[in-house]
C-alpha cells in the first residue's frame, strides 16, 4: 500500500471518529438544571444569584438523584452564591453544586426590590451576554424575600419555576398587574427613546403557620376586585401575588404600580387583561361586573399651536358577568332597554378612562414616563422631539391629555334579563 493511500484512510477514520458522537457532550446526570433564578445585591455592593434546580426524576414521581424515593424529598433545591458581578456570583454556583450548573432552560428570572432600586444594568448586561440565558425568560420584580418566591410551594405543582412561569403567562387570570412580556421584549421597551421601563411585581406573603393561624382568627386580604375593593378572604395565603408593578426611570426602580394604576398603563398599552370591572348597576341597586374581551389603543401625538398634546383612543369590548341587588321585587337591569344599555356603557368607559388618569398620575408622580407618551411624540413628530427631547420629564408633567373612549357592550352573557321565579316572596304552589 503506497504512502499517500495509508494516509488518505488514516485521514477518513479520524473524520469518522469525530461525527460519531458531539464533542461537547454531557451525561444528564452530570448536569444541574436552573429553571429560575433571582438577584439580589447586599450592602457591600456583591450580587447574590439564588437558583432554583430540579430533580427531574423526583418531579416526575420515580426515584430521585439520590436513589431514594421521591416523595422523601422535594423535587427542587435552591443554592445562592455570591460574586462581585452577576456573573462572578453565577459561576461561584459551581464549587458547591456537583454537578455543572446549566442556565439555558431558565424559564423567570426575579430581581429583589433592592437591586431594582440600586440600578439593573448590570444585570441586563449579562443577561444578553451570556449565551445560555434564554431571553425569552419571563422577568419580575419581587417585592419581598426572593429566596421565600423561590422555595415557596404552589399547589398542584410540584416546581415552584413552572408556577411562576404560569403565574406570569398573559393568559392566566390575574389581579390587576402590569402585563409579563418576554425578557426580549423588555429589553426593547426599555431602549426606545421616550419611554421608561415597568415590569411585573411579585408580592410575596408569609406562609406557614403563622398564615394559617392568622387566618383562623378571621382571614386576611388577598386582592381586590378591579373598581371596587372588594377583599377576598381566605384560611390561607397564597405564597406570592402578582399584582401591579415596578416603575423605572432609568435603570433605577422609582416606586410601586398598584393593580388599578397597573390596569391603567395596560390600557395605554392596548394589552388586555382578564380582570372583571365592577361598575354600579343602572337599575339603582347592586354592582355589575363587565368582561373585557377586546382593546385597541391608540396613542396619538399632536401639535397643535406649538403645543404637544397626546390623544388617547380607547375601543373596548366586553359582556355583562354578573349582577347583585336581585330580588323578589328587584330584578336588575332591563337590557330590552336601550337607555339602560348606553348607561352600562358609560359607566364601564368611565373606569377605564378613571385608571388611565391613576397610570397618569402615578407615572407623573414617580416622573416617569412608563406611558410611552414620549416615544409617540419620537416616532410621529421627530421634529418637535428633537426640540423637547433634552426637557421631556418636565413636559410630560403637565401634556394635555385628550382621552376617548367607546365601549361595545357585545351580550348579556346567556340571558338577557335577570330570571325570577314567580313563586319567589310568595307562598309555594304546594302551599309551602
């Protein structure tokens, strides 16, 4: 066999050697799944990664890492580590974990009030620089212990990450709450000109048996009722809420959105939220609860005498729910009513105009403009913004505002008036 043959088959069985496997692979039982992740920074100015790992086999019920029965142990365990950097602090994981920690199926990633407070650049930095944190993750501010979110218990699941993740997810029922985007579309927001940032707010609640006994001696509150502040009251606290919001200026987090000021800046934004508004029935008794089923906004910056003014339009549709103040004598609303059906209209654009005014005022408090009003006037009227750029957060203060909004109330749900037994106040056919 000639030289140049010898080599050319030596050449072939190494290529062969290499596309018989990866080069880089990893035994699932040498890795460390993250699913979720929160930040903290401590007076000396170290950040503290906290990080939520699961047991595969325990959350699928089999035996877990460790050879024992799952259901001796959690299906979950959080260590925290600390770095001069969010990355230090990450890869300081690594001398008390067993196995190599792995960030790509990081699903939420929490921020403690104090580092939102103290500025989260940094962490964004290395959020789009590493190239195992998904942007997709969903992103929240915790107001509280971020360790309690990570290690809290949510019924029905056995992954606290997977419970937030749900907790977050746009199409989950929630109390007034800023709406969660994707890491992604965050980062975006929080890059165009005229426009600050806010995220969603995690409220944590003490567990255990100090919630149970506090709520055997008579409940305690857990949210309220858009529009009307009704509380619900329960033997047991939940872990965490999501409800409101965190405003930034900046990268610095000013102050807290509360869930009808929340509900407002959804609003401006056309995102529509599952939260039922509560308005008082026009048969003069009782509450209705509408539904919101469709919202389209439109934000529209004008100049008009050498003055901004932004133009809000509202269309919102949604059905009637519910009703209270029924009885023998009072059977509600008369939908065959045309007079009564433009006054359930009025009053539901009435609240949706009343929390644009709360987003307003709130964000005009904090002096940030989470609205975006400035990015509109950027985007439409790049002449004017070239001249009010550099005193943007003194005229967004006092902009003239000119909302409008339209309501279309779509059905009265399965029927259309209130159904009243005839014998209800009176005796019984039967004479009882």
């Amino acid at each position: 066999m000639s030289t140049g043959r010898a080599s050319a088959i030596a050449l072939l069985l190494a290529v062969a050697a290499l596309l018989s496997g990866c080069w880089d692979r990893r035994e699932p039982n040498e890795v460390a799944h993250v699913l979720a992740v929160g930040f903290d920074i401590d007076d000396e100015g170290s950040y503290e990664i906290m990080a939520q790992f699961v047991d595969p086999m325990a959350a699928r019920g089999g035996t877990a890492v460790g050879g024992g029965p799952s259901v001796l142990g959690p299906a979950f365990w959080v260590y925290s580590a600390k770095g001069h950097t969010p990355f230090d602090a990450a890869r300081n994981l690594h001398p008390i974990v067993s196995r190599e920690v792995q960030l790509t199926n990081v699903e939420v990633i929490l921020i403690s009030e104090r580092l939102a407070r103290a500025g989260i650049m940094p962490l964004l930095d290395f959020i789009q620089r590493d190239p195992n944190l998904r942007l997709a993750a969903n992103l929240a501010v915790v107001e509280g212990a971020v360790e309690k979110v990570l290690g809290a218990v949510f019924p029905g699941t056995p992954i606290p990450a997977l419970a937030l993740d749900q907790l977050l997810s746009p199409t989950h029922f929630t109390e007034p709450a800023v709406m969660a985007k994707d890491m992604l579309g965050d980062l975006v927001e929080f890059l165009r000109p005229g426009q600050d940032l806010a995220l969603p707010r995690l409220k944590v609640h003490e567990t255990g048996q100090e919630a149970s006994s506090e709520g055997q001696e008579g409940g305690s509150k857990q949210g309220s009722s858009h529009g009307q502040g009704a509380s619900v009251e329960s033997s047991m606290k939940p872990p965490v809420m999501y409800i409101g919001g965190a405003a930034f200026k900046g990268d610095k987090m000013v102050g807290w959105l509360e869930g009808r000021e929340a509900m407002g800046l959804n609003m401006v934004a056309g995102e529509r939220q599952r939260a039922s508004i509560v308005v008082k029935s026009p048969a003069g008794e009782g509450l209705a609860a509408l539904h919101l089923t469709r919202l389209k906004t439109t934000v529209r910056p004008r100049l008009i005498d050498d003055e901004v003014r932004i133009g809000i339009d509202v269309m919102a549709v949604g059905y009637l729910e519910d009703q209270t103040g029924l009885g023998p004598d009072r059977p509600g609303m008369d939908l065959n009513d045309p007079k009564v059906v433009e006054s359930l209209r009025a009053r539901f654009s009435e609240v949706i105009r009343n929390d644009i005014e709360l987003a307003v005022a709130r964000a005009r408090e904090l002096k940030a403009d989470i609205l975006g009003f400035g990015n509109a006037v950027y985007r439409k009227l790049p002449r004017t913004w070239n001249d009010l750029a550099d005193r943007w957060d003194e005229v967004f203060q006092t902009v003239p505002l000119d909302i409008t909004v339209k309501v279309t109330i779509t059905r009265p749900g399965m029927i259309r008036n209130a159904t009243v037994p005839r014998w209800l106040g009176r005796p019984r056919p039967d004479g009882r």
